[in-house]
C-alpha cells in the first residue's frame, strides 16, 4: 500500500519529501524500534489517551521501493476489514516527523484509517465508481500480469494456480509482498482488504469466489429481463415463463436470438431480401398557409435545433408566432 511517492509529496499541509536520505532515516528508526508500525482509526492514537483510543486497525511493516515507501504485510482487524468493505473509511492518512528546514521525512510514526487524508493523490482504498466488483477485477489483472498471465484470458483459477506455483518456487510467507512487483503487491493488499481474508492465498480464494457469483447473479438477471421482455412481447406465453428462464441457463444465446437483446421489437419481423419498392409520393398539395398549430410546431423545432438551445426569433417572426407563447411545456 503506497504512503509515499518517491521525492516531493503535496499534501494540505504543505510538501513533504521523501528520498534516499528520508528512505535510510524511516528504515533505520523501524529497525532499531523492533516494534511493528500499525493503523489507528482517524489518528486518534495520537490525540488522546481514553480507553480504547490505542487500538489497532491493522498492522504492517514499512519498505522502500522503487525510491517510495510503502506498507507491506498488512493485516486488518475483522473490525477494520468490515469498515472499509462498508466504505465507512476509504483513505489512508500517514502521521511522520520530518526537518522543518527541508520538509524531509525521518520517521514514520504510524497509519491511519480516515476520511480526511492530507496527502495528495493517495488512491482510495475502494474506488465508489468502480465498486468491490471492478476493484477485485483490477487488481486480478495486475496480479495475473505480474505472473505472466494474459490479464485479459486468464480465469481467477489460473490466476490461484500461478500463484499456488509461484509460492512453490520461491517460499517464504503470503503476505502483500508475496509478488515482488509493486503493483503486483499493492493490488493484492488491495484483495486482502477488499475481502478481509488474514493471508494471499484466502483472499485470492474469496476473490475468485465473489466474482463468479457476481457474473453468475449478472446472467440471471439478463435472462429474468430478456423473459420478462419475451412475455410482454406475447412471444413467452406467461405459464411457460419458468421453462424459459430454465432454457436461459441451459443455452443463453438462444433465449437472445428469440427474443432479441438490443431493446428492439421482438413482434417486428426484419423483412428478408431486397425491399420491396417504394410506392410513389403522394402529390403535394397547393400551397396554403400552415395553420397555426403547425406554425407553432416548426417554430418550436427550429429552436430546439439551434446550438445551445438558443431560440430563432427569426423563424418565429417569420410564420408570425408570439415567441413568448411557445414553451415546451405545451408540446
């Protein structure tokens, strides 16, 4: 999980830099600390000492990479993991001491957990655009990559497979830094808080689970709202809806081609062959003036087609409209 970019860092209070030196400083002050650094909720391990105010959200080790600082092996609390699936906490918040002289960073204190981040261009720990589903989906694709895998081929169990084989080859433990490529290992942090699993492994299982049932569940209702449609189109009749929704399942594409999946009308029958010729157009009757009704409708059309909506008072003067009286309300 990223805390800081390589060099200067913008935050709402002020610039913060992180290079070789600040890089050295945090690491060596973890080391002879010994202790793991860990998460608090909203900093308040650092602005009181009530009850329960110490307590951890997750624990992790800093680690440099690439000329950034990141949180590795990280383990949220069950309480921690079920606030951030909830999206009652989206950002993360790094509290440092640093050189007022050269804003270099010396020591990480710890992480929090908040709503309010000071620094600039932290990604979000779930995306609310994206939602659990694409953020599972994405990281998927980086991890997939990350072990060779064609990202855009590979199924959630080839992606468990490789990994299964990767951790053979190489040993050691199943934590974020499991894969050493680093967005290989921030998208895996991002699984493991996504489905509140304790290792890689389970949450890549938990993962993979979840997406199957939710392309699953998008296949149910695809077929719920092409019967439905089918139904109304007096193509299904309504007693033989379950057999439908049976034969969805068994063969999808075969529900599509009979009740088609474009929103068109299934009752309209597209003519095959060449079309048949066009009759000849009815002869135009004698000039007359438009009546007033109709006056009223081009005018109306003629405004609604200028840019921005501006309307023509030229049209309007023209076929002699009170441009006061056309709103579209009237239509």
């Amino acid at each position: 999980m990223l805390l800081f970019r390589a060099g200067v860092n913008k935050s709402y209070k002020g610039l913060l830099l992180f290079d070789e030196e600040a890089a050295r400083r945090v690491l060596a002050d973890f080391e002879a600390h010994g202790a793991e650094l860990f998460f608090d909720f909203d900093h308040a391990s650092l602005f009181g000492f009530s009850k329960g105010m110490g307590e951890a959200a997750a624990w992790f080790r800093p680690e440099v990479r690439e000329g950034a600082l990141w949180a590795v092996d990280v383990r949220w609390t069950e309480e921690a993991a079920e606030k951030v699936r909830a999206r009652k906490y989206r950002y993360i918040s790094p509290a440092v001491d640093y050189e007022l002289d050269s804003n270099r960073i010396t020591r990480l204190i710890n992480v929090a957990l908040t709503n309010l981040p000071a620094s600039h261009g932290l990604p979000p720990l779930m995306a609310a655009s994206q939602g659990a589903k694409g953020m599972l989906e994405g990281a998927l694709a980086h991890i997939a990559s990350a072990l060779g895998l064609d990202p855009d081929a590979a199924s959630e169990d080839d992606v468990i497979k490789a990994f299964d084989d990767h951790m053979a080859e190489e040993g050691g433990d199943e934590g974020d830094d499991a894969l050493k490529d680093s967005d290989a290992a921030e998208a895996l942090a991002q699984i493991r808080t996504l489905t509140g699993k304790a290792t890689a492994r389970e949450a890549l299982a938990a993962a993979a689970e979840e997406l199957q049932a939710a392309r699953a569940a998008a296949v149910e209702d695809e077929i719920g709202a092409l019967v439905d449609r089918g139904v109304a189109a007096k193509l299904i009749p309504e007693a033989g809806r379950e057999a439908f929704v049976k034969l969805g399942r068994k063969d999808l594409d075969a529900l599509r081609e009979l009740v088609g999946s474009t929103g068109e009308d299934p009752e309209r029958e597209k003519p095959k062959g060449d079309p048949p010729p066009k009759a000849d157009p009815p002869k135009k009757p004698a000039v007359k003036p438009s009546p007033p009704a109709t006056r009223y409708q081009q005018a109306t059309l003629a405004a609604r087609t200028r840019r921005n909506g501006e309307f023509d008072l030229q049209v309007a003067k023209t076929l002699r409209i009170d441009p006061a009286a056309m709103d579209d309300g009237d239509d």
